[in-house]
C-alpha cells in the first residue's frame, strides 16, 4: 500500500512538472496551444500569466518530491501539497474548465486517500 501511495504521489507530481512545462514554455507554441484551445493571439496575450501559472505548478511538483524523499516521515508534507493541489484543482474546475477536476483533482484525491491509508 505504501509503494502504491508513492507511485501516485509521484504520478501527481510528474503531472505538474508537465504543467509547468506546458505553461512555461510550451504555451504559445502548438501543443501549448492545442492542450489549452487558445488561438495564437490569446496564448500570446497570456504568456506571462502562464508562466507564473507554470512556476507554481513546480512548487507543488517540488512539494511533493520533498514528500516522498523524507520517506515515512513525508506524509504530513506529502498531505499538505496534495491538498494544495485538490484545492487549485477544485478552482479550476469552478472558474476555467471542468476537465481541470479530473486531471488535477481527482489524482491528488486518490493519492491523499492512498496516502492517509498507508501511512
């Protein structure tokens, strides 16, 4: 169970390095374009805020590998950055798009679940 709990752990925090590399510098390029459906105009109006957007998406990647190097002693760390991570993904699905709920959201619960589980 703990192994498990890890390997989504690990899983979440792999999905948001992604994320920051699609916000920071893949955003107004086509696939940046294509994974958030802004035109050329829109994805270069909004570089900047999604860079900034990128950044914190490596914070919470970074959070959570901090977790998971502490080991045992990470749960706490683990449960903290996966909160912040259900929370962002809750707003997003309120404020820009439901999918953000089952992208973000609904991994960072699961990991959370199997976490308070195993730990």
């Amino acid at each position: 169970m703990k192994l498990a709990a890890d390997v989504l752990v690990a899983l979440v925090a792999l999905l948001h390095l992604y994320f920051l590399v699609l916000e920071m510098f893949l955003w107004d390029k086509p696939a940046g374009r294509r994974a958030f459906g802004h035109t050329a105009e829109a994805a270069a109006a909004t570089k900047v805020l999604a860079a900034n957007q990128g950044l914190y998406n490596g914070f919470l990647a970074a959070g959570l590998a901090w977790g998971l190097w502490l080991g045992a002693a990470g749960t706490p760390v683990k449960l903290f950055f996966l909160g912040c991570v259900i929370v962002a993904g809750v707003f997003g699905a309120l404020t820009a798009s439901r999918k953000i709920l089952f992208v973000q959201a609904v991994p960072a619960l699961l990991a959370a679940a199997l976490v308070v589980a195993a730990y």
